[in-house]
C-alpha cells in the first residue's frame, strides 16, 4: 500500500467520479492504473497492432507495386491524350 498527492483539481474529478458512478476513489485508480500499465507493457510492433487491417480492401490487382509506372503511363494518357 502507499499513499499518493494529487493535485487539488484532480482530486476534486476523481471524487466527482467515484459519487457519480458509486465506486470508491480507490478503485477507479487502481482501474486506471490497471489499464496504464497494460498499454505500457504492449510490446507489439506497428505493424503487428494493425496487420488485422492490412490488405482488408484490395483492389484484386496483384501487380500494382511492381508495374506502377506502366499502369501510371496508362491513367496519363487516357486522361490527356495527345
């Protein structure tokens, strides 16, 4: 157990919080130390949080990175041609 100073107009919120939800001061801050400290210990890369979400909406179209140029020369001309 320790004890902790908090600013006044913290601890005023926190009271206000603990009323309107009637829980105890205590346990909203071991609540949010909780979740603190589970999002500081997330070791996982960028791209791991979000792989979920990578490729989701492809366009079908395997090849784009690797003919870029070509399919860009093509979008230019059908827009402007000569």
């Amino acid at each position: 157990m320790f004890s902790i100073r908090l600013p006044r107009n913290l601890e005023e919120k926190l009271e206000s919080l603990a009323e309107k939800e009637g829980r105890t001061r205590s346990e909203l801050v071991k609540e949010a130390l909780t979740e603190y400290l589970a999002q500081r210990e997330e070791t996982r890369s960028a791209f791991a949080r979000g792989s979920d979400l990578f490729g989701r909406h492809g366009s079908g179209a395997g090849n784009l990175s690797r003919d870029y140029k070509r399919l860009l020369k093509v979008k230019l001309h059908a827009k402007m041609p000569r």
